[in-house]
C-alpha cells in the first residue's frame, strides 16, 4: 500500500513542477514534472499488476487447497 502512496506522491510532485515550469517558462522543471507524473504512473501500474498477481496465485492457491480436502 505504501508503494502506491509514493507513486501518488510523485505524480502529484511532477504535475506541481510541470505548472511552475510553465508559469515560470521553464522548460526544464515543466519536463521534469512531466517525467516525474510518467514515473508515477508507469510505477503504479506495475503495483497493480504486482497485486492482481499476487491475488491470482492466492486463488489458486486456495482452489488447490479445496479440491485437496474433498478428496
């Protein structure tokens, strides 16, 4: 959970840099923000699939265990 808290955290961090960069005309923070947001996103993705991984071995795992004890 802290994983997706962080990736949170840096999306919203780069979306404030990409502002401020346009703001201040400042193409390198607005690119930064913008790698910082892509950073975040692509990271959270890879949470989410890590966790719909892990549920999927879960299941398995508990349909194996059931089908063992009706045997």
């Amino acid at each position: 959970m802290m994983d997706k808290a962080k990736d949170k955290i840096q999306q919203a961090v780069g979306s404030a840099k990409e502002k401020l960069g346009e703001v201040t005309d400042n193409p390198d923070l607005r690119d930064s923000g913008k790698a910082d947001q892509t950073k975040g996103e692509v990271k959270e993705a890879g949470h989410d699939l890590r966790d719909k991984a892990a549920g999927a071995v879960q299941d398995a795992k508990d349909k194996l265990g059931r089908n063992d004890r009706d045997r």
